[in-house]
C-alpha cells in the first residue's frame, strides 16, 4: 500500500512533472488545522488508487519556491496534475467521497 511521500521544492520535477502517472499534490503546513483533517483521507485515497495515482505533500513553509510558482493563497491546497499539466484544484478539506470523484474524473 503507497502513502503519501513529502518531497521539497527541489524534487518538485522528479516526482510530480515528470510521473508517469497522474499525481495529487497537497500543499500543507504543520499548524494548519484543516490540513490535519484531510491528511488521513488522503492516506486511504493512496492506499485505494495504490497503482493509479501518485501522492505527495509539500510543506509550504520550508518549500516557498514551488507554492510561490503556483500561487498557494490557501492551505491545504490540493492540485491534480496529469501529464505534467495541473488539471484540476481543490482549496480546503474536502469529503472523501468528492475528493475521490474529482480524481476519478482525471483518471
């Protein structure tokens, strides 16, 4: 079962622009409240798209560059990217169950 991997501003590239699967970048921060909501649903979305998407979490406050690039105002920010291209984007916590209906629509 995959989790949900942290990467920084530098393998930014690496494992989100350049995956050969469609990827869930959660824009996050240690003190944000909502942020610690989502983070448990975004485990059992990893757990049950296992081999279909890639999750990864990039804390915004030791990772500026990369927030900065995408215009972060919010956290927890949730981008979809498909083929390099950001395709879909979700502003606070949101229900399982439409988080997992916007990613099916990208899969």
């Amino acid at each position: 079962m995959s989790k949900p991997m942290d990467i920084t501003d530098d393998a930014f590239d690496t494992e989100v622009l350049q995956s050969d699967k469609p990827v869930i970048v959660d824009f996050w921060a240690t003190w944000c409240g909502p942020c610690k909501m989502i983070a448990p649903i975004l485990e059992e979305i990893a757990g049950e798209y296992d081999e279909k998407v890639k999750i990864v979490k990039i804390d915004v406050d030791s990772n500026s560059q990369t927030a900065g690039k995408y215009n972060i105002m919010s956290i927890p920010s949730l981008l979809f990217f498909k083929n390099g291209e950001m395709v879909d984007q979700v502003v606070g916590a949101i229900p399982k169950a439409q988080l997992a209906a916007r990613l099916d629509k990208v899969l």
